[in-house]
C-alpha cells in the first residue's frame, strides 16, 4: 500500500530541464497547487494529491518504491536506475525532453564502427546503459564515471570517447567531438509505481493519468 496517507504522490524534477514542462503539464491535466513554506512538496488545493520534488535521479526509486504513485522523468535516467527488484512502468511518453545518448570521439580517434572502442576507456554518466550497449556487440571496453563535464574528458586523457546526452550537438561541437553510435533515444515519461495506491484513490489516479493522456494528445 502506498505510504501517502490519504494523497496521491507526483514525482517531479525539483529545478533542471524537465522542471517547468513537468509542472505545466500537470496544471494542464487540472491540478491546482499553492506554493507553500515546504519547497519539497507542494499541496494541490483541488484533489488530494501532493508533488514533490526532487532530484531527477531519486524519481524512479521513489516510484518503484511506492513512495510516490506517478513520477515524472526521462527514459535516460529510468533506464539507467533500473535494478532486479519490482520497476516503475511506463504508462506513457510525454514528448519533450527529448535528448539522445550517443557514443561520440574526437578526430584523433580512427573510428570504424563500435568495434574501434575495443580496449579504450569511455567517459559517461550512464555506465549501465553503455555497458549494455558495448555487451550487446561484444566490445570490450574500460567505463569511467563521470557526474558531469563528460565533454572535457578527451581533451583531458581522461578516456578516449564519451557517451553523453546529445539535443543540439552544440557541446560536442564546442569540443571538437563527432557523434558515432546512438545509443538511447530518450524523452521524459509519465511513469506509475508497481505499488497500488490505497482503494480510495485508485480512481483518482486512473483520471489523473487520463487527463494527462488528454493533455498530451492534444499537443500532438
Ligand atoms: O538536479 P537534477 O539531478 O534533477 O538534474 P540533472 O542536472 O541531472 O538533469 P538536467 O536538468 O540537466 O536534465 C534532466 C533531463 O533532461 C535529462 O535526464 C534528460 O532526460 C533531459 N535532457 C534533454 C537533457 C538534455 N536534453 C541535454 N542536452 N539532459 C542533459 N543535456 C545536457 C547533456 O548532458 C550535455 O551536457 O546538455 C548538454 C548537451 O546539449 P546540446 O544541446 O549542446 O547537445
Ligand atoms: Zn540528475
């Protein structure tokens, strides 16, 4: 049973990239909120149903957990939080926050296909994805962690290549690197808890989830 105690639980990225269009859609699905005191959570006025917000990072775990009933997060970040216990599922996809992982390398780098990384080291902040990747085609390659800046990694001798979210290409290109591979095509997604919420609940959760499916036909 949920832990919300009598209110529905969103999920939504505190401050960042999905932030705003995270927030819009759910005042166009009908919810009304009053900023209060507490920045973590805020209260709709019109349904008992409260957002918190955090770190795009704690969403899926918080979903998976039954902590909150809907979350709010891009197919990136779920894919890599994913683990062997019960996962978030995704009820639908939201279009925006598109972005794609991508396997790029500067011109230095003979590049012939994924097979070129065999034995070198790549930067990202998605290793479980990579790896998956590089398995799947029987490459052999060193994965170094990197929070952020994976961009400056080649010009550092931190690693060879990287795998990093791609939407303009404009940072690559500020670094003098070239995207190879697509690794994960990614937007942010509406996703559920595997946790049912308590029985009084689970019909507002079910309009919630419509009115957001409505919301988002509509823009097409
Ligand atoms: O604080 P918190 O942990 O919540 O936020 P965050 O810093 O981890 O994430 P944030 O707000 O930067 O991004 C949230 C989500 O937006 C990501 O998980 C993606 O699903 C999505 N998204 C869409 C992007 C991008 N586009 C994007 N371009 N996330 C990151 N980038 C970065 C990329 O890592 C690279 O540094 O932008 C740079 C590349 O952009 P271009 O335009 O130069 O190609
Ligand atoms: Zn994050």
């Amino acid at each position: 049973m949920s832990t919300a105690q009598g209110r529905l639980r969103i999920a939504v990225q505190k401050s960042g990239r999905l932030a705003d269009r995270s927030l819009d859609l759910i005042r166009d699905a009908g919810l009304k909120w009053v900023k209060g005191h507490n920045d973590l959570l805020y209260r709709v006025e019109n349904y008992p149903i409260d957002l918190l917000r955090v770190r795009d990072d704690d969403i899926p775990t918080f979903v998976a957990d039954g902590v909150c009933d809907l979350g709010i997060v891009g197919e990136n970040v779920l894919e890599e939080g994913r683990n062997g216990g019960p996962n978030a599922s995704v009820v639908m996809p939201l279009g925006f926050g598109r972005c794609t992982l991508k396997i790029a390398t500067p011109p230095t780098l003979a590049y012939d296909g994924p097979a070129s990384l065999d034995g070198l080291r790549i930067a990202t902040s998605y290793p479980k994805i990579l790896r998956r990747f590089l398995d799947e085609r029987g490459v052999k390659a060193d994965i170094v962690v990197m929070r952020g800046a994976v961009e400056v990694a080649p010009r550092l001798k931190l690693a060879a290549a990287i795998c990093d979210l791609v939407s303009t290409g404009a940072t690559l290109e500020a670094n003098g690197l070239g995207a190879k591979e697509t690794v994960l095509e990614s937007q942010a997604v509406l996703i559920q808890s595997p946790v049912a919420p308590e029985p009084g609940l689970q019909h507002l959760l079910d309009s919630v989830i419509e009115r957001m499916s409505g919301v988002v036909s509509s823009q097409g």
